[in-house]
C-alpha cells in the first residue's frame, strides 16, 4: 500500500469499492495491492462529505477484535478539514441540553412543573446516553445491538437530550438520515407534550406520565 504525502507515516491512500449508506458502512480498496478494508461512518470525518462508492480516500489502518482489517479514521482524499469548525455541533448540543435543564429547573421553581418532572428528563437522559454507548460499542464489536426503536422510544419518552449528545459526543446515529428524521420528530412531540403539561387541564396528566414513565423506564431496565 501507498502511504500518503501529508506527513503521516501510517495515513494510506484508497478509494471506497462499495458502501451502504443506510447501514452506514463500506469496505475500502487501498492503492496497490492489499486486502480491502472494513469502514465504519463512525470513522468518517464527521465534517467532510458523506462516503459514497468511488469516492477516493485518505484512511489510517488498524485492525478489529479479530484481526481483521478496519479503518481508525478516514476522509475523502482531497478534504482538508477546517479548524473553525471543531467542536461546534459538540457545543451546540450541549448549550441546547443545558439550557433546556435550566427552563425545566426555572418551571419547577415557580410551581408550574413537579420536581419529578426534572429528575424524570435527567434519569431519562442518563440512561438513554448509556444505552447510546453500549450500541456503539456493540456495533464496533459486532454485537447484539440496541433496537432503534427502543432509542426513539426513549427519546420521546423524554431522554432526547442524552440522545442528543450522544449523537454529537459519541458521533452514533448522528450521520443516518432516516433515524435523525425520526429521532427530531420524538423531539418535536415530547416538547409538545411538555408544553401541554403546563396547561391547568395537563397539570394533573403530568403527574400521571411521571409515573407512568418511571414504570416504563424501570420495565426497559429489566429487559437490558
């Protein structure tokens, strides 16, 4: 294999000879000869464009649990990432979980929400970025994985804020179209129902969902 001019030893060249954008991984052809190479999106410069069959690469080479080719990190091969850019979708996820805290706690505060309202979204949000780290790694050892329908359920269920940062943190679901259009509509309802717990007649709803929620929560813990 080729190594590549940009002043890494171990960065090589290759061009990705299939992927499936829906499960979100491919194999790449490096330059000469040699194996092809496994790719994950989780390795992808998060910042670049999207993979895509053909597409010419930079990779840094490594191997999985058994030995088998797979690339560490990877870019198109004329991509140069911008460093005004880093971190930013890290920080705006982070703003917007915290500033949500903030209201919830504010709401609890003048007696429009009960406290369990809060605890709920913060235990919520634990579990479910616990649960985001577990499918990672299970998809990165080829594991049993985490249904994606139990992570929306959840997230509507009032853990979206974990989910968002382990989206943007954790870089896990954060680049497949289909479950982020499904993830942000969980989103959009669970603030709906939110906003219509704060109404006299939701008032006496919210507290049923409190406790409806933590029986649900309890039964999913059960079942992990």
């Amino acid at each position: 294999m080729a190594a590549v001019t940009d002043g890494s030893p171990l960065e090589q060249r290759g061009r990705i000879s299939s992927w499936d954008d829906d499960r979100g991984f491919g194999f790449i052809q490096p330059d000469g000869d040699g194996p092809r190479v496994f790719l994950h999106i989780s390795a992808f410069e998060r910042r670049s464009p999207r993979p895509q069959q053909g597409m010419a690469v930079r990779f840094h080479p490594g191997v999985d649990a058994r030995g088998r080719p797979r690339a560490k990190s990877a870019r198109p091969a004329s991509y140069q990432p911008s460093l005004n850019r880093s971190g930013r979708q890290r920080r705006r996820a982070w703003w917007i979980v915290a500033a949500f805290f903030v209201v919830l706690a504010g709401l609890s505060l003048a007696g429009r929400l009960p406290w369990s309202t809060l605890c709920l979204y913060g235990v919520l949000s634990l579990f479910t970025l616990l649960l985001y780290l577990r499918d990672k790694r299970a998809a990165q050892r080829g594991h049993w994985r985490t249904p994606e329908q139990t992570l929306h359920l959840l997230s509507l269920c009032g853990g979206w804020p974990g989910a968002a940062l382990g989206q943007s943190y954790l870089r896990h679901k954060s680049s497949k179209t289909s479950f982020r259009v499904v993830y942000w509509l969980t989103v959009v309802l669970n603030l709906a129902a939110l906003a219509y717990a704060l109404t006299p007649e939701g008032r006496g709803l919210a507290h049923q969902l409190d406790d409806g929620l933590m029986q649900l929560l309890e039964s999913i813990a059960r079942e992990l």
